[in-house]
C-alpha cells in the first residue's frame, strides 16, 4: 500500500530498559539499491531493530 511506503518506527520495546522507548535511526549501509538503518534505543542506545529502505532507489554516490 502507498500509505506506508515511507513508515518508520518512533517508539519500540527496548529489553534492556524493560518499556518501550523513542528510538533513533542510523544510517548502518548503503547499498546500490537502498540503504539499511539500525534502530537504537534513546536511553540505552542499544540496537533494537533494522529497516531496509528500498523506496530511496539506486544511490548515486555509490560506485
């Protein structure tokens, strides 16, 4: 569905603090067709998840 193409995380469950925390999201990779992000717990900064973003499409500073 188009209404969820760009649906990012604000909030989620970090077991290190045991309740659900607003995250952080790092650029982890990037890739010909899409970059990877690391989401990181705001009180902890433990990682507590990866999106792949497909949407952005081919990069053009990666050669």
């Amino acid at each position: 569905m188009k209404q969820f193409d760009d649906f990012s995380a604000q909030t989620l469950y970090c077991p290190n603090c045991k309740q659900a925390n607003p995250v952080r999201k790092h650029l982890l990779l990037v890739l010909p067709n899409g970059n990877i992000y690391d989401y990181r717990c705001a009180k902890c900064g433990k990682s507590l998840g990866t999106q792949i973003d497909t949407n952005s499409g081919p990069n053009p500073d990666f050669h």
